[in-house]
C-alpha cells in the first residue's frame, strides 16, 4: 500500500526529496562533505578539536603495503578494519577475537590471513567506497562495550545516533546488532533500531528490517528497558560535531566504551531517514520548531537544553 502524500505532510514526515534539497542542499557546504565522507578526516579533525573517538590503530593507502598490515594489529585481539570513504556500513570487517592464525567474526566465522589481505585490498581499490573511488583501510581498536547493552546487542556493538540540525539534537535512535547484521550497527543490514527520548535516554520504539518489533531477534531482551547512559555526555558530544564541521543537517554516530565512556564513531552529512520509524514521529515536527525561533545564536549548552525542553 502506498502511503498517503497529505497524511505525511500531517504528520511531518521528512521525505528524501525534501532533506536532499531543503536540509542536506541548504545547510551543507559542499567544502565540507569531505570532513565526514571520509573517516580519516573525520577521526583526525575530531582529535584537533578534543573529541574522543576510537584509537586509531594505522591505515594503509597503497597495495603495496597491504603485507605489513599486521604492523597495526599485532598486540590487539580485537580490531576493526573499514574503508575511510565506505557507507552503509559496506567494507566494515569487525574481527573480536585471534585463535592461532585464525581472525574470529562476531558471526564465528573464521577467516586467514589471505582472506584479511583480500580484504584490505578490495577496500584499497575502491570496491566499498562513494563513487568507487580509490580508498584507505582504517585500522581501529575495538570498542569495549558499556554492561549496560548486555543482551540488548548480538555479538556487536551498539551505537547511538543523533540527528543534529543547526546544533540542536532533535531525533537519536540505538542501532543495536544482530545475526543479520555481523555484528555491524547498520539498519541496512538487519541492525534493530530504538527509538530513544531526546529528555531522558529512554527507549521509545523499536524497528527491524522496517517493521515495529518488542524484543531483540537473538537475545529476546525487551527493548523497552534499554536505557542508554552518559546521555547528557552524549547529547553534548554530538552538538559538538556541529560546531566541529559547520554542517547543519548531520548524523553523529557514537559508542559508548566501558572505560573511556562516549567516542565519536563516524559522522554523516546524509543521514537516513527510518530514525522517524523507530522514534514514531516526523523529523519536520521537530526542525520547524527550531526554524520558529527568533535567535539561533544559542550557545551549546542552550541548545542541549532547548532539545531536552522541546523534544
């Protein structure tokens, strides 16, 4: 059944058309996509402005390198390797654990080191990036996931993102993985996402694959009870991101970390739009209350609370 374009606008329904042109058009500087499509800037522009993110572990740029990648990973059980321009999670390979010469996936699946090699080779070449452009393999620590995901996040981790518009947080969902994902956080992939309350962490719904779900597809928690903690951390830390860029349409993508609490995974300057499903609500409901206000030229701190206030 097709949707009914007027209810849609009722409910204010942000469709792509409309953030492509009004949102991502108008409040995106085209100088500065570079600054988040590509992870590396993003992690070393994140560092000069004293953002925690996950440690950077190395990156190889040339095919030629690709047998000393060892070099990078060779004191850690766990790392990730992704692609600097990759998107929708495509190229992530996320490796929790080493047995001998064998490199363990969050599914169990075991891969060697030409397989690892193939990998980082695949990325190099272009295969997982925007455009298809010749790419960088980005060698990351894993993040030690928060207890307080346990049972909420299929052998993955977690991640929270916020949507922020002209500096203000409006939307933020959990993206949760699962056996369909491979223990990546990506909607796209199987990932559930929680529709999380702006004012107080708290879940409000849940989505996979499109479709209201209650419970985790492979631990069967209630995801009603998923409270995400360092939320006013996490709120701050992603209003930052605004002002470390200049974008005013953004997606910040954040873990939480057991010892170092909130790291800046990755930003988007195009964010997807199913946040709205798992929140319940249109993203328009939110952005006209901000575009109402007589004085944007809030500091950080006012904006947080204006969102925690209004949304």
């Amino acid at each position: 059944m097709l949707a009914n374009p007027f209810k849609l606008k009722k409910l204010g329904i942000l469709g792509m058309n409309n953030r492509n042109i009004n949102y991502i058009g108008k409040h995106n500087d085209r100088k500065n996509f570079p600054l988040v499509d590509n992870k590396l800037k993003t992690k070393k522009l994140a560092q000069e402005h004293n953002i925690s993110v996950p440690e950077l572990l190395g990156y190889i740029q040339y095919q030629v390198e690709i047998n000393h990648f060892e070099d990078y990973i060779k004191n850690q059980d766990g790392f990730v390797i992704k692609p600097a321009q990759g998107s929708g999670g495509k190229g992530i390979l996320v490796i929790v654990k080493r047995v001998n010469d064998k490199f363990i996936k969050p599914s169990g699946e075991e891969l060697n080191y030409t397989d690892i090699k193939r990998h980082i080779s695949n990325i190099l070449s272009g295969l997982y990036s925007l455009g298809g452009r010749n790419d960088v393999a980005v060698f990351e620590k894993l993040v030690d996931f928060d207890n307080a995901f346990d049972g909420f996040s299929y052998e993955g981790v977690p991640d929270v993102r916020v949507i922020v518009y002209q500096g203000f947080p409006t939307l933020s969902m959990m993206r949760l993985s699962t056996s369909n994902s491979d223990g990546k956080a990506n909607l796209h992939q199987g990932a559930v996402g929680v529709g999380i309350d702006i004012k107080t962490g708290k879940a409000l719904n849940a989505v996979q694959f499109g479709k209201p779900i209650t419970t985790h597809p492979d631990t069967n928690r209630d995801l009603k009870e998923l409270v995400v903690p360092y939320w006013d951390d996490i709120l701050h830390l992603s209003a930052r991101c605004y002002e470390m860029t200049n974008m005013g349409y953004l997606g910040a993508d954040i873990v939480i970390d057991k010892t170092r609490g909130p790291l800046v995974l990755e930003l988007n300057a195009r964010p997807g739009l199913a946040i709205q499903i798992a929140n319940d609500i249109g993203a328009l409901k939110k952005f006209n209350l901000i575009d109402e206000l007589k004085d944007k030229n809030k500091s950080l701190e006012e904006k947080v609370a204006f969102a925690k206030e209004h949304f």
